[in-house]
C-alpha cells in the first residue's frame, strides 16, 4: 500500500489517525463500494448521517473526476484513498498515477450556468471546508485533500 | 437498475430505479430524452432512486432544456431526503419542478 505522507500539509492541527486506507482500480463500477466505505468511516468519525453521505458524495465526484479527466476513462490505473481523523474533523486524500492534470480544467461552473456538466467539482467545494491539490510524495500522478471539519 | 415507462392521462412517467449515477446515466439520459421526443410531459418518478451524483443532475437538465424547447414539462416526484440534498447542493432545487407526489405532479403545471 502506497502511504499517501502528505499530513503536514494538512490545515488541521491536531495529530491525525489514520482510519482507512484502501486501494481500487479507477472503473466507475468499483465506486459504489468505495461509497460505502467512505460513508462507514465519516458516521465511525462522528459526522452526522446527511453530513458522512455529503462526503461520500464528495469522494465519488472526485473519483469520478480522476477516472474521467486523470485517466481519461482507460482502466489502467489505481486510486489510493486515505481518509485520516482528528479531534476536529477528518483528512482525505485522493492520489492517482495518471499524467498530471491541470486543476483549472475541472474547475467548478458558474451558479448562474444552466448547462449540464462541471457539478461535481461544485459539489466537492460545497461539501468540503478544503479543497487542494498537492504535490505527489515522488511526483508521480495527482494527489487531492479535501478537509471536512466537524460542526 | 430496471427503469420502467407508463402512460397515465396523456403524460408519460419514467420511474428511474437505483442509482441514477455516471455508471449508468447513458441508459438513462437515453430514457429521459426519447421520454421528452414525444411530445408530452414526462413525470420523473424519483422514489426509487438509491443515489444521485452530478452526472445524474446533468441528464435530468439536459430533460428539461429539451422539454422547454419542444413546449412541454419534466416534472419529478417522491425524491427523498438524501436525493432532495443533491438538487439543493446543485442549487437547482428552483429550475426543477419537483413535487411530493404523482398526483401534485399531475395537477400542477411546471
């Protein structure tokens, strides 16, 4: 397992636990089960139940942005998903192996924007309280923090 | 996920079942559109829907918009909480015509 070694990054303070660590292929098909992981370990983490299914729902769009836009929907690829506790809230991050992408071309849509399409990155920064892209542990692929701080 | 299609007093309903998610918003958008080529209004039956993600959103839209153009109405009904939340966070809760139930739906114009 590739040990994502990205904590000091992190905008919370306090110590960080890790909680789950799980690596899958990049197929939609894989998803629905790293929904329900993500969903198990938020309610374990002490979020409410609307609030862990935000999350979910924030990691799924992510994900799918990453096999979308990162691995342009080939199936060659993994995603490594950590999801790391604190006393206030909880870390998660997203690494892929793909080419490296450009942020700015998975931007959100403006609010006033009736076209379908660009939701999900809308949806990961009004769930999330952080949302960033890091530098790679080796400068390899992508590596995204999203932050979820309990109320 | 099964999706089934029915006619009740000259407005089609699809009821969409399962998650409504990019694995399978091919097969639904396919639904939804040919729904709307016909000519009347489609009523969105949501009760069955497990999940809801953007891409989900993004056909229901695209339902609508082609709905407008052609002079009829996309109307949904009996979304639950958890699906209700994905429209509110897509701030599209006011662009959809969503009603509780069937029968609102049918009695109110979009």
């Amino acid at each position: 397992m590739t040990s994502i070694g990205a904590k000091e990054a992190c905008p919370l303070s306090e110590p960080l636990e890790l909680m789950l660590e799980q690596r899958f292929g990049a197929v939609l098909a894989g998803l629905k089960v790293v929904r329900g992981s993500v969903l198990a370990t938020a309610l374990h983490c002490g979020f409410e139940d609307a609030e862990a299914r935000d999350v979910a729902l924030a990691v799924d769009e992510a994900c799918k942005n990453i096999i979308v836009h990162a691995y342009r929907g080939e199936s060659a690829g993994d995603i490594v998903l950590s999801i790391y506790r604190s006393r206030s809230g909880i870390v998660l991050y997203l690494r892929d192996f793909a080419p490296a992408v450009d942020p700015a071309q998975i931007g959100p849509r403006a609010l006033d924007d009736l076209r379908p399409g660009k939701l999900g990155t809308h949806f990961i920064r009004a769930i999330m309280d952080s949302v960033e892209y890091l530098p790679p542990p080796d400068g390899r692929g992508n590596l995204l923090q999203l932050v979820k701080i309990l109320e | 996920m099964t999706d089934d299609v029915t006619e009740n007093d000259g407005q089609l309903i699809v009821q969409l079942v399962g998650d409504v998610d990019l694995e399978h918003c091919a097969t639904i958008r396919g639904l939804l559109l040919d729904g709307v080529s016909h000519g009347k209004d489609l009523l969105v039956d949501l009760s069955q829907v497990t999940y809801l993600d953007s891409s989900g959103i993004a056909s229901l839209l695209e339902a609508v918009q082609m709905a407008t153009k052609n002079g009829t109405a996309v109307k949904l009904f009996a979304a639950n909480a958890q699906v209700m939340r994905v429209f509110e966070l897509a701030r599209l809760d006011r662009v959809f015509s969503i009603h509780p139930d069937l029968n609102d739906a049918m009695a109110t114009g979009a």
